[in-house]
C-alpha cells in the first residue's frame, strides 16, 4: 500500500491496509509523501505481488503512469498495480486502458477490495 | 416520578427499532435526559461569563453575526484573486486561502515533487510576486484573511505582511488568522518539514511576533476539524485539540511570554459533522474546558485568554459522491449545528466537493446555505437557544468529562509532544476510523446514498476542472523570476534565516526580510530541512 504525492489524506489507506492484513495478506505500507521512483523501489525490494497506490490529491494522471513506467523500466512487468481515491470516471477509464488492474472511488466498501484483490493478485513466479 | 421508575414502569412497555441508539462516535445515548442528568445550572452561567458554555460574547448573534468566511483557493493566484472578488461581492464578509500541495509542504512550484500538483488542490504561491497577485485590489486593511498553511506558514506569514506593507497598511492593523497548527500534523493532516520539536519552537517564534508585532493577527487556529476528518470521534477531537492548545501555551510562557499577552490571539478550528447534539456539545463543552484550564494552569487572568473563539467548518468526510444533491442537505444542518454551538466564522462546504473543487454554483448555495441561517430561521435571535435543555446539558458534560480523561493521559505521557512521538493520538484515531468503516459495512450506521436509498445510475454533476496548462505557466514563470532577481541579495537573506534557526533568535524578521528580497518559500523551507532535519511518516497503521 503506498501514499504517493504531497498530500496527506491517509485515512483511506491506512484503513485499506488494515482490512487487507485481517484478511490474512502480508501488507507493507509506505507512509505518506512517497515519490513514485520510491515506490518502485520498495515495490521491488519487498519483492510484492500488487502495488495499491492511494491518491486523493488529483494528481493520479501523472503519478500512475509514472510509477508504471519506472516498474517497467527496472524490467518488473507482473506486479498488479491498483488504487483508490478521488478519481472520476473518466480518468479511471484512461487509467485502467494504460494498465492499471483497478480503480476503486468513494464508497467502496473494504469487503469489496479484499475480494477483489483475492480473485485478482497472482502470487509472482 | 424518578427517571428509572419512568424507565422501568412506563418506557418499557414501548418498543425499541432494533437499531444502535449511539452518536456518529458511538457515544451511547439515552431515550430520555431529565433535570436528573444534570449537574446543576450554576455551571451553565450567561453568555461572556466565565466559563463561556452559552458563548464568548455577551450578546452573541444579536451583536454581530459570524464572519461567513468560504474557503477558496485553485490555480495561478490570478484565479483565486477573481474568486475572492466574487466572494467578497456575494456579501461574504472574510477571505479564506487554500494554497496548493506544494506550498503547503514548503516547496517551490518549479520543483520536481511539484509536479502534477501546482495549483490543483489550491493556489500556487511560491514567491512575495504570487502573494501580491492573489490580494490585488483587495483592501488589507478592511478584509480579514485566514490562511490554512501550516508547515511553512512563517514564510506565508511574512509574505502577506510585505503585501500588507506594500499596500500602506501597518502590521498593527493586519487583520487575520493563519492555521499554524503543528502539533495536528503529525498527530492527523500530516504536512510537515522537521521533526515536531522544531516545528513547535517556529510556531512559537511566531506566536511571540504576533503579540509583540500584530496584535490583531491570529498565529495559530488551534485545529480539531483534521483530527476529526481523520477518523477521530468528537471526544477525541475535542481531547486532542485542547491538548495541542496547552501544548502551544505552556511553550510560549516558557519562551517567557505572560499568558495574558499572546492567549488572546489564539483562535481554533472545529469540524461540525452530522451528529447535530453532539456537534453541538462538543462545541460548548470545548468553550467551558478551555476557560478552566487557561485559569487553573496558566493562571490567565485576562478573559479574552479564557475565551475560545472559534472558526468552523462543516465535515468533508461526511460528504458524498453519491446523489451529491443531498450534501447541501447534509452541510446545512451541519452549519445549523454550528450557530446553535455559537462559533465566530464558519466555512460551509459545497456539494461537489468529494468530486472536485467546488464550481462557483456550487459555493454560491454554500454562502446562501449560512445566509438562510442567519437571516430566515430565527435561530440567531436568542443566545445559545438550546441551553437548559437536558439533552444537550447531559452530553456537554458526559463529553468534557470523557475528553479531560484523555488529556489527564496525555499530561501523563509527559504532555502532546510526547504523546505524538508515541503514536498515541494517532494510533487512537487509526482505531476509530476503523471502527466506523467497520459499522458502515455492517450497516450498523447509515450513510443515505451510500449504504442505504443507494440508487444504480448516477446522474452526474458539473465538475471544475484546472486547466492542466497553468502548472507550466506557474514553474515557467518561478524560473523567470529567479533568473531575474539580485542572487547575492537572496543568498545573504537566506544566510540570515538559517543563522536565526541555530542562534534561537525569533525567525519572523528574517524571513520578513527573506521575502522582501524575492527569497521563495521552498528555498526558505530548504534552510528549515538543513537546519531542523527532515520528519518521514512512522507510518502507523
């Protein structure tokens, strides 16, 4: 679970994170203020199956496809990369069209994202 | 008749619905209140009476109503300055500034950690040329300006007080708030620079300018509505705030400050959720902790020390993206909560608020929301109109009691500062926020729209939208700026301000002089990060 971005809207993840370790999964969470080139970074040492990225700031359209491209880069292409936060439709649309497995917007119950992540992340070769 | 006989013999032959009769915190709340509930009206007193519980002033909204004051701030300070003058020419009667990310975490627009953010969530101000923008033909002198800016708010400060300068206005007359609430960062909205012991030696720095310098200028609006937005409940919102307040108090008298001459600046910040009685006890019950404890502690002696005066804003996190209509409903009883709690300013949020930044349409039914309030309902006619009632009397001390528990634990701890390098208040929130997404999922509580009255298409609402050009624009024209400016100048300012950060000499001349000489508020915050050292996220969950 990682917090991209300067803001400090941080209720949601940590709750996301906390829903995710009671449904038995090893979570790892980054703590706020993460540049994408530090995700990728822990995404790799901690060597994880997915990368949940929260953003409430707006600035999904850049940070997203940032960090995919620095995954891309350090040659991982099997991570499952997901996130949440203030996006609107339309934006989640282009987001999941470059590769992002899943958006999911306020109101999503975090019963909804364990299951999702439950039928969705492979565990890497 | 007693209470339990009316519970035992007449209540129990009616029915219950099988739901939780809790508070949105989940405090438990009885069927009925009776004079038995309450601990004598002798605590109650009148209004502009020690402890203040029916309100600060003696005549309340009869004398003068509460500053409607919408926050606003998006884009290049052009923008926001156009947005100030529509606000300021709707009728409302003070400015609110919301700065972007960057400047909020002390960074310059040009900087790489900028990028994406410059002017998305706020205004971009990187330099005294942005912050003369933004108060263009907005007369100083007339307009109080509160600014929500925390860990670089000593730059800001000064930036707005050359602005003041430049307009021919003294310090003495500058008139405003600026957030300045240190403690809350780390304990719930998380921006800061340094670590929280240097961060509350610069606010102090701050407070003592301010009552040496600018006495009508608030240093700190002492800030619950974070820690509630976090996913405290009100107790703990309540608990913390006044925790953070004495924090500040008690550094500043060791500074060597008489209490009487800074604790009148102090101002605070509450969150007004949708639990109207307890919103509304919450409020009076933080008036009344706050006067006994400024007298008992610090031994205040002034009553404007003992007053809380308070700014409001109604809770963003109980908004709704789904049928975003019902949020004006939502926000007008919030704000409702808020006048009958007696609060100085207020801030109503707009509809569209969980979708983007709100659309001038959009703020305007915000402004008339508190308008209607204060002119249609006649709730402003008499002072603190729900005292007396059992209910609220009952919950307004059952609230005090609870929240002086916690500060009885966190003075054992040491006081705040030890507290937050514990994670206490912010494992404690964490925990309540868990709690109520775990009853929300439950349908233990209700969120209409949401998880109950959920309806399969949404019809969607017109969103602003920030043209993503004006972030170029912004760091084209920082860039110029800094090619431009007299370098040595900047660099022997800066000089000046990181000798003041070792020496301990109060920081607000220098940084006045900093941004006089065109210095930017990332490279000042810079010298904060070289002096102070850099605080990284525990990251509790």
């Amino acid at each position: 679970m990682a917090k991209p971005g300067l803001d400090g809207h941080d209720r949601g993840a940590k709750i996301i994170a906390r829903a995710l370790r009671d449904g038995g999964f090893e979570v790892i969470y980054t703590g706020l203020h993460q540049t994408p080139e530090m995700i990728a970074e822990a995404a790799i040492q901690e060597d994880v199956d997915a990368i949940g990225l929260s953003i409430l700031s707006g600035a999904h359209m850049t940070l997203f496809p940032e960090v995919m491209r620095l995954l891309k880069e350090k040659g991982v292409d099997d991570v499952a990369l997901f996130g949440g936060g203030i996006i609107p439709d339309e934006d989640a649309a282009r987001l999941k069209s470059m590769g992002v497995k899943e958006i999911f917007t306020p109101g999503a119950s975090t019963e909804d994202i364990v299951k999702w992540v439950r039928e969705n992340v492979q565990p890497r070769q | 008749m007693t209470k339990q006989e009316w519970l035992e013999q007449i209540y129990q032959r009616g029915k219950e619905r099988p739901v939780r009769f809790t508070t949105l915190s989940d405090m438990p709340v009885q069927p009925l209140y009776t004079p038995e509930d309450v601990n004598g009206y002798d605590a109650i007193g009148y209004p502009g009476q020690f402890p203040y519980t029916r309100g600060v002033y003696e005549s309340m909204y009869r004398g003068r109503l509460w500053t409607m004051r919408q926050f606003a701030g998006f884009g290049l300070a052009e923008e926001t300055n156009a947005r100030f003058r529509f606000l300021l020419s709707q009728g409302q009667d003070g400015l609110s500034t919301a700065f972007d990310m960057p400047t909020l975490m002390g960074y310059d627009a040009d900087h790489e950690r900028a990028m994406g953010e410059v002017g998305r969530e706020g205004v971009s101000v990187s330099s005294i040329h942005d912050m003369a923008r933004l108060f263009d033909q907005i007369p100083i002198a007339k307009v109080s300006t509160s600014m929500t800016v925390n860990c670089s708010a000593s730059v800001l400060l000064a930036a707005y007080l050359v602005v003041a300068e430049r307009q021919g206005v003294p310090w003495e007359q500058v008139n405003g708030t600026i957030q300045n609430d240190m403690l809350k960062e780390y304990i719930a909205q998380k921006e800061w620079i340094c670590p929280p012991g240097p961060a509350l030696r610069v606010v102090t720095d701050m407070v003592e300018f301010c009552a040496k310098k600018a006495r009508r200028f608030h240093p700190i609006s002492i800030s619950g509505y974070h820690i509630r937005e976090a996913g405290s409940t009100a107790v703990q919102e309540l608990a913390f705030t006044i925790a953070d307040g004495l924090c500040y108090v008690q550094a500043a008298v060791e500074r060597g400050l008489d209490v009487d001459d800074f604790a009148p600046q102090l101002s605070f910040f509450w969150d007004l959720h949708s639990d109207f009685l307890e919103e509304i006890a919450k409020l009076r019950a933080g008036r009344r902790m706050w006067a006994r404890l400024m007298r008992d502690r610090f031994g205040a002696k002034n009553p404007k020390s003992l007053m809380l005066r308070t700014h409001a804003q109604t809770a963003g996190v109980s908004l709704t993206a789904q049928q975003p209509m019902n949020n004006v409903v939502r926000v007008a009883l919030q704000a409702l909560a808020g006048v009958l709690g007696g609060v100085q300013s207020l801030h109503t949020n707009s509809m569209d608020e969980t979708l983007a930044l709100p659309t001038e349409n959009a703020v305007m039914v915000a402004l008339r929301t508190q308008q209607i309030i204060a002119e249609e309902t006649g709730v402003t006619n008499t002072i603190d109109p729900l005292g007396g009632s059992y209910a609220i009397e009952a919950l307004t001390d059952q609230m005090e009691a609870e929240a002086m528990e916690y500060i009885r634990k966190i003075d054992e701890m040491g006081g705040m500062l030890k507290a937050i390098d514990r994670g206490y208040p912010q494992r404690e929130i964490a925990e309540a926020a868990f709690n109520y997404q775990r009853q929300l999922e439950q349908g233990i509580k209700t969120v209409v729209g949401v998880n109950k009255y959920s309806i399969p298409e949404e019809i969607p609402i017109e969103t602003l939208k920030i043209n993503r050009e004006l972030e170029e624009r912004q760091v084209q024209r920082v860039r110029k700026m800094k090619r431009e400016r007299n370098s040595v100048a900047v660099r022997e300012a800066l000089k000046r301000v990181a000798e003041a950060c070792r020496s301990g000499e109060n920081l607000m001349e220098p940084i006045c002089e900093a941004v006089r000489r065109e210095a930017t508020v990332g490279e000042i915050s810079d010298i904060y990060r070289a002096e102070f050292g850099v605080y990284t996220d525990p990251g509790w969950i």
